[in-house]
C-alpha cells in the first residue's frame, strides 16, 4: 500500500442500519482526503435506523447518502476496490464473507449493538450516543496510523488493537474478520 491514493474501507455489520452507518460517516469525515469509507450488511434491514439518522444530523452531517445495502455490491464488478474491512458486530465476524477483490486487510471492532436498546427514549440514545463515541475513538486511531510506513504485519496487529479499545464485545477480542 504505498502512494498517496485514497483507501477504500467498508465497514461490515449484520442489519447495516447503526454500527456500520455510524462508522462510515465518522470515518469520512476524519479521514477526508485519506480515507473513503463505506458500510454494507450481511442481511441489511432495508433502512437506516432513525436514531441513527436522528444522531448524526445533530452532529451536523449530511444523512442523505446513507443507505442500508447489502456487502454483495461490494463484491461485483465494477465495485470500489477495498483495501480494509472492519466487522462492527459478532455476527457479521462469524458468518463467511464474499470473496473480496484485492486481499483488503481486516479486523474485528465490534462494539454493543445500539439498534438492540430497549428502555426510554433516552436510554435508547444514550445507547447510540455510547456507539458513535466508540466508533469514533477507533476511527480517530486508524486514521492516525502511519498506513504507507508500516509492513503488512504491524499494520494488521494495529488494527486487531484498535480492535480490542474499551467496550470491545466478547469475540472482539478473540477474532478477526475473515
């Protein structure tokens, strides 16, 4: 990976609604310029969950290109080249992927499930306010990393670490993407 091109990075989750939405639109903007982020579901739900549409709006970013998508488009002709996928559920790390073009580098972030939140309201965002706030942290890390400088090895040792940050969930810390 060397150059001074943009990197592709799809974001995996099951429902492709909260977690992955969320983690695209944080690493679009971090990364602008490095980085063109993606999200795409295993078995998406057809729709962006309102909340997380709800949170991002207030966080000022445009929500009008969000969309739940299946990762089949990722893996057709004609589909951006992927150079990192990150799984950001459990589910989506344990079922078997498509075969992605270009061997792209993966890792496992998994974080709660905020679209699985049950209570009030508020304890609802809350929910989602803790995943944007752990997504962020292990964006903000990725992006820091000096991608082009390091071999294959460190690099992916890095991004099973970012991996592993607070609030990792129980296989984060046992598995990679495959």
């Amino acid at each position: 990976m060397t150059g001074n091109r943009v990197y592709n990075v799809l974001f995996l989750c099951t429902g492709n609604s909260a977690r992955s939405v969320l983690a695209e639109a944080i690493l679009n903007k971090i990364g602008a310029g490095k980085f063109k982020a993606y999200s795409a579901g295993s078995h998406p739900k057809g729709q962006v969950h309102p909340n997380t549409l709800q949170l991002l709006r207030g966080m000022g970013y445009d929500t009008s290109p969000f969309r739940s998508k299946s990762w089949d488009e990722f893996a057709q002709t004609g589909a951006p080249a992927l150079d990192f996928i990150f799984t950001v559920c459990d589910d989506a790390a344990g079922e078997t992927c498509p075969f992605w073009p270009g061997q792209p580098m993966t890792a496992h972030w998994g974080i709660p499930d905020p679209a699985a939140a049950t209570g009030s309201a508020s304890e609802i965002a809350l929910a989602f306010n803790d995943a944007y706030r752990m997504l962020h942290r292990r964006i903000e890390a990725f992006a820091a990393l000096p991608i082009r400088s390091l071999d294959a090895l460190t690099l992916q040792a890095k991004l099973r670490d970012i991996g592993r940050m607070a609030g990792a969930t129980a296989k984060e810390t046992s598995k990679a993407a495959t």
